[in-house]
C-alpha cells in the first residue's frame, strides 16, 4: 500500500486525462457503485460521487469536470482502487483530471491551494504544529496531545524533489 | 493396391462464389496444376461443395480412372469430410484425398494483391498434389463400447444423467464422495421461480435412482484413478469405511439418539451440530449413518461404544477398511458440481464469518428449512432472535476482476426468492436489496420478480456496499450508494445475506487431473464447444452435466444432464466408436524404446512395453491418441510417425513450396 501511495503519486502528477482514458479504462466501469459506497470524501463532499466521474469521463464530459471544483475532494484514502471490481481505479481518474485541470492553468479550490503552498514552505500539507479543521480553524496538536511531526531532514533537497515530479505546473498556476 | 499403381490425380479449384475466385486467377491455377506430373485432370468450379461439384469428382474419378483427389478451397476444417465422403462415393478410400487451403490462408488476406495471391495459391496446391502422390489408404478402428457408465457426483445433475442412461437400459455407476446423494440441491428449501419445495422435488428422484434396478450407488466414494479410453475405461473407486455394516443396517437411527458426542455439521454449513454418528441429513439416501472418526470418543479414546451396544442388528462395525472397488465403463458423466467461494478468506471486508450476523445465502436456506438448525424459524446466529431489517448483498465476488470474473447467474434470483423467505417468515421485517443489476433471463424469472417488487417492505438499492462495519454495541451498518436516488444511505440490518458466487467442486480439480480433460480459466471444465458441443470434453466418453461446466441454475443443470446422459445413451446403443485414423504409429524397428515421447503425450496414449524378444518399445493406445503429433516431431530415430502427417509427406510439401 504505501508503495502504491509513493508510486501512486509520482505517476499522478504526470498522467494525463488521455492516459487515463486509455489505461484506466473506465469504459469497463459497470456502475456497481462500490466506489461512491465507501468513499471516504463522498460522506463528507455531497456532490463528491467517483463513481459519477468515471461515467461523466466515459461518456465524454471530462472538461465540465475538468473545470468543476468537485474534482478536488478526493482524500486519497484509495479505498476504490483496493475494492473497485473491475480494475477502473476511480483515484487516478480524478488525479488524471486534476492534472488536466492545472495543465490548462485553472486554480484549484482554496483549500487545496493553501495544503500545496504548505507543502513547499514546511514540506507538509499543512504547519506540523497544527491540525487544520474542515472550517479551516487551526487546532493545537499539542492541545490534543499528538506528538510533533517530523519535517524533512534537509528541505531544499525535498522541495528540489518535489517539483521534480510535476508540482512546478501547481507552483506556477497557484503563484507560490 | 494403390501402392503398384500409376498414381493418377485429379485436382479441382474452387472459385467459392468470389470469395476465392475475386482474388486468384482460378483459370490459370488449373491451368498451371494440370501441367505437374501424375495431374491427370484439372478443374475449376464455382462452389465444389455443393452437389453438382461433388459430382464432378465422383464421374471423374470413374472415367478418368482417380486414385488420388485434391480440392483447393476452404479450410480443412470446413469441408474435408465432404470431399472426403464425395471420394469415398467415387469408389476411392477417403484417405487418398488432400485438401489445399486458397481462401483463408490466400484470398483473404491477400484481398490486395491478386498477382502474388495466384502465384501463392499455385504453390500451395502443388504442394498439396506432391503430398497426395504419397498418400496411403488409411483405415479407421473400430472400438467396442462396454455399456456401462459412471456418473461422478450425486447431486440434481448426477441424479437425473443416472436416471436417464438407467431408464434406456444401460447400467450406471453413481458415485457421491458424502455419505448421501442430494447435492447443494438438498439444502435448499425452495426453488426459484415457482417457490415449490426443494425436498419435495428432488426425495422421489434421490429415492428412484437407489432403487434403480440398473443403478449402481457408491455414495462416500472418491474415485482414485481412471486408465483407458473412450469405450473402455478402467475406473478405481475408493470407498471410505462409514463403520456401520451397509447389509445389516436398518436406518432406525438408534445409535445416533445413543451418541453422546457433538460436531458442526457439514450438511448445515456449519450452522447446527450433528452427532458423531451420523445421517447427512434426515431423507439421506441411501438412510445409513457414519461415523466421523474425528469426533468419535471410541476412535479418539478408545471407550464408549454406546452405537454398537443399542445397535438392534448389531451393525455397527469398527474395524471397517477402506474398501478398492474397479470398474470398467464405456462413458463417463462429470457432475461434480460446485461449492460457494471462499469469501471468509476472499473478501474479508465483508466480515463474513467475523461477524456471526454475515451469513450466505446458502445458510440461509438452512435456516429456512423445516429440517434445518432452527426448524425452519429464520433467526440470527449471534442471539438467536428474529431479524426485523435484513440486508441482502448480490454479486458478492462474482463479476470481479479481482474475484471471480463470471456472473453466478443464479445470485440475482436466488436473493430475490430470499427477501420472499424473510417477508414471509417474518411479516413486518424489511428487507434491502443491494444489487448491481438484476438478471432475471430464465422462464419465468422476471414473473416472479415482479412479485417480489410487489411487496411494500422490500427495497432494491442500485448500488455495491464497500464494507461492513460493526458499531461499538455490537450492531451492523454499512453505507451504500443508492443511485435511483441518488444518495447514499446507512443501513443497520440485524442480519446480513451474502449471495457469494461459486467457484467448481475441489473434486473437479481431482478428476480433470487424472482424466486430463481441459479447464478453462475460471477452473470449470471447458466445453469442446461452447455453443455445438457444450456437454462434450476434450476427452472422448467424457461428458459434462451441470455447474462442472460453469455456473448453471436447476433447470439448465437438469436440461444439460439429459443432454449429457443422451450423449452416452447414443454412444452405447451404437456400441462402438471409430477412431480417427491420424494416429500416431511407432516403428518397432526403429524404436530405441527411450521414452522421450511417453511423458510429452498429453493424452496418455503412449506406454512403454517390452517385446517378446526383451526388447523396450513405445506403444500407442489409438483410442487415446488424439493425432497430435508431439511424439512423432520429438522422436530422436523417426520411429514415430503421424498416420497421414508422415515425414516423408510433410517434407515433400516443404520441398514443393520452397522451389
């Protein structure tokens, strides 16, 4: 798993929609709605539905999405690439999208803008010190009794590797 | 006789409409092929298979005195019998005949190139005129068929294949690895679409085929080994000892009121308990108990005995052996069946068997029937009480990429005629159908789900729940995606019913091994054809009834039997088969007796004998050889020789193409 999340994301952010479509074959998605059972953002993100963007991006309605915010509330949990019957892995479909998505120079939803800005300031989504709420309210890691988290040892190496695979397209459009 | 002869040839070019005739310049291809030696006729015709063009063979062999007939047209596969029965009518063995193949392996791929296509179609049909120069009559055997058959696997298929060839006069052979026969169809308490009962259908079959004056019963039997061909098999059965004297016992079930030792009972999936002596279940056929030895204090311990002290005939026998039985049958049935997949270890995101509350479908049965567990009341195992929401999962591991990649076929209806046990059992219970789509292709099937739609307190979900989760209390839930509604709901089911897909009967896995017939990929056994053939195997004699050939409900499983069973009757009534002549044939001189072929034989048609003189030699068993022709391209000294395929014929083929 965690060499498919390492793996998974260095080969996201350079995959294409076109990719996707090929490789992914969501055309092979039956609609069993597993996906959109388990997800973990689709309990929280009403309109969020993986299961309804492989069939938008099947039937041909990619660039409504492309320019749609809904993209953007995947967790990465990767529960509907573990459970997804048909090998379709809605995950990459969405990462594919997003990728389209920034390509074309749209800005993401705040939110992810401010967890991309995070990453290359402190190498994290968002400051270690704190835990950032749904309502974007800070709260103390301390206060809850967490631990601090480890940064990247030398950080100009990581950020070096960072925008190595694909995150400078992000950096220009986001304006960090 | 052929062999003094002139060798005198006849060639005919079929246009096949334009199929061939578009492409190659068929005038000329006469025209070239009539001048090769020993071509005493050339001709071209519009369709050579149809009467008229057969005729023209048949007149020509006469006058014009044919011992060798060649045909460029389709493909072999096509037509050879045709032209080959035409030669024979013509007076001429229908092994001097040679077909050259001008339309798929020239006109139609060559659509473009009409110059090099005529020139290609040429070569191939001189090189089919220097291979029919060397022909040699052939002769097909002909074996006796012994009119006996063996049915492996007792359940609906097993039984109605048994009753069949029984009923047309022949003997049969049933052989059941559990102690009763019955099968999966045993445990069920009804049947979809109708709702009849399940017992009720299937005792009066289970009860004629034991008393069958021409049936066989060997039930807690495996079958160890079968050696021979089609016609002539040799077959070996194992019966394990029950430790209960067959002859003497009444059925009274005494001993198993006397036995004071428990175990979960297989018949019940694990539901109920059973003794340690025991009947499969209470109509088993044949009624003779068994004893698990596992469970068994006396075989444990070495005390107790309390079976054999209340026997009334004093049946009970501890020092019952495995028992060898041989057999030999003309034609076999497999009817093995299936069992549920495995999705315990498979899919452990739906907690089967990690919740109590996560039962299959085929529990569920179980629990409904009056003979079962619970004496017919539908309760849930963790407490025993009646579940008033109950969730019914489809397609669980069928159509998965991950799983099983094939539809179950039977999992849609089956669940349907579930929510019905559970609405009528329980009245004011609600049930949730979670499905993906609803396939309901049988007669009758979309009748009775539209009865079931009818009731207000059962809802079909369109959506796959991802996984079951277990709350604090100890309560099920699970979300599913609902799309005709487009929400995604939480459901909180006091009972969860898993319709799991099936995979074949580990026995299967056995058998095909020692008869090596084919399987397919999913593990069932492959069909000789899945539309013309679907109860042949690639083993000639070897049938198929039922889920061994994939998954079947009950009125295909017993409509596939009959067919199975009409295969064998046709096979015994005629009383022998031919065998195909291109066989291999070994040359006891040239044979070094080394072996390599013998293990390379994927039909087992090849042993090593000595001769009289002390000499080792292979020696092919033609009922088995399927003309393959492995051994003769492995054979170090050329001893080996495929009947019609010889070196000599091939090699002058070779030579004519690439002059």
């Amino acid at each position: 798993m965690l060499f498919y999340l390492i793996g998974g994301w260095i080969f996201t952010f350079k995959f294409s929609l076109e990719d996707a479509v090929k490789e992914l074959r969501p055309q092979l998605c039956y609609q069993c709605m597993k996906c959109s059972s388990g997800c973990t953002a689709a309990k929280v993100v009403n309109n969020y539905r993986p299961h309804e963007i492989v069939a938008l991006v099947k039937a041909g309605y990619s660039d409504e999405l492309i320019n749609s915010d809904v993209i953007w509330a995947c967790s990465v949990c990767l529960k509907c690439v573990e459970y997804c019957p048909q090998r379709v892995s809605p995950f990459e479909v969405v990462m594919a999208l997003r990728n389209e998505s920034i390509a074309r120079g749209r800005v993401p939803p705040k939110s992810f803008v401010e967890m991309a800005k995070s990453v290359l300031k402190v190498g994290h989504i968002q400051e270690p010190m704190y835990i950032m709420s749904k309502d974007f309210e800070e709260v103390s890691r301390m206060e809850l009794g967490l631990p601090e988290m480890p940064k990247p040892k030398d950080f100009e190496k990581f950020k070096q590797h960072v925008l190595l695979v694909g995150f400078e397209k992000l950096k220009e459009v986001i304006r960090v | 006789m052929v062999e003094d002869e002139e060798v005198r040839i006849g060639v005919y070019i079929c246009h096949c409409g334009l199929n061939i005739a578009s492409v190659v310049d068929v005038k000329k291809a006469a025209e070239e092929v009539s001048k090769v030696p020993n071509v005493v006729v050339a001709k071209d015709y519009q369709f050579m298979c149809s009467q008229p063009g057969q005729n023209i063979i048949i007149e020509d062999i006469k006058q014009h005195r044919l011992n060798r007939v060649v045909v460029a047209a389709c493909s072999p596969r096509m037509h050879e019998p045709t032209f080959q029965k035409a030669v024979e009518r013509g007076g001429l063995n229908p092994y001097l005949f040679e077909m050259a193949n001008i339309r798929e392996h020239c006109s139609w791929v060559h659509e473009k190139e009409k110059v090099a296509a005529t020139e290609k179609a040429i070569k191939l049909v001189k090189a089919a005129i220097a291979k029919a120069r060397l022909l040699k009559p052939l002769k097909r055997e002909k074996v006796n068929v012994i009119p006996r058959a063996l049915v492996i696997g007792g359940g609906i298929a097993g039984i109605r294949a048994s009753l069949d060839i029984a009923n047309a006069g022949f003997e049969v052979h049933l052989v059941e690895t559990r102690p009763s026969i019955g099968g999966n169809m045993a445990r069920l308490d009804k049947t979809f679409p109708t709702l009849d009962c399940s017992q009720c259908i299937l005792t009066p079959l289970m009860v004629e085929v034991s008393r069958h004056p021409n049936v066989t019963l060997h039930t807690y039997t495996d079958v160890v080994n079968i050696d021979g061909s089609v016609g002539n098999f040799k077959v070996k059965l194992l019966k394990k000892p029950r430790y209960v004297d067959e002859s003497k016992c009444t059925g009274c079930g005494t001993c198993i009121t006397k036995c004071p030792w428990t175990a979960p009972s297989e018949f019940e999936l694990g539901l109920g308990k059973r003794k340690a002596i025991y009947f499969e279940f209470p109509q088993a056929v044949p009624l003779i108990p068994v004893i698990d030895p596992e469970h068994c204090m006396y075989f444990q311990k070495g005390t107790c005995r309390a079976c054999e002290k209340f026997c009334p005939t004093k049946a009970i026998d501890f020092n019952q052996k495995p028992e060898e039985i041989e057999l030999e049958v003309g034609a076999i049935i497999l009817a093995t069946g299936y069992s549920l997949y495995d999705v315990a270890k498979a899919m452990p995101e739906y907690g089967y068997r990690k919740y109590k509350d996560v039962i299959t479908g085929l529990e569920l049965e179980r629990l409904v029937s009056a003979t079962g567990p619970t004496k017919g009341h539908i309760v849930r195992p963790s407490d025993g009480k009646e579940p008033k929401k109950v969730a019914i999962i489809l397609c669980v591991g069928s159509r998965d990429e991950k799983h099983l990649r094939f539809c179950c076929r039977f999992g849609c209806v089956a669940g349907i005629k579930h929510a019905y046990y559970i609405v009528s059992h329980i009245p004011d219970a609600e049930v949730y159908i979670c499905y993906r789509d609803i396939r309901t292709f049988g007669k009758g099937y979309e009748e009775f789900y539209e009865r079931i739609r009818n009731y207000e307190n059962i809802k079909f979900i369109r959506g796959s729940p991802m996984e079951i989760l277990q709350d604090a209390d100890g309560s099920l839930y699970f979300d599913v995606f609902d799309a005709n509604t487009n929400r995604i709901v939480t459901l909180r089911p006091d009972l969860v019913v898993l319709e799991t897909g099936i995979v074949p009967h580990p026995t299967f896995k056995e058998v095909a091994k020692i008869l090596k017939c084919a399987v397919g990929p999913d593990g069932f056994a492959l069909e000789l054809h899945p539309k013309l053939r679907p109860t042949e195997t690639s083993v000639d004699g070897v049938f198929l009834a039922g889920a061994v050939q994939g998954p079947k409900d009950i009125p295909d499983t017993v409509a596939q039997a009959g067919a199975a069973a009409s295969s064998v009757i046709a096979l015994m009534s005629k009383g022998y088969v031919e065998t195909i002549p291109y066989v291999s044939s070994i040359n006891e001189d040239l044979c070094s007796g080394c072996g390599i072929c013998q293990p390379l034989c994927a039909y087992d048609a090849i042993s090593l004998v000595k001769k009289e003189d002390g000499k080792q030699v292979a020696k092919v068993d033609i009922g088995k050889c399927k003309g393959c022709g492995v051994c003769a391209a492995a054979c170090p000294s050329g001893a080996a020789q495929q009947l019609g395929f010889n070196d000599e014929q091939i090699l002058a083929m070779v030579r004519t193409l690439t002059r």
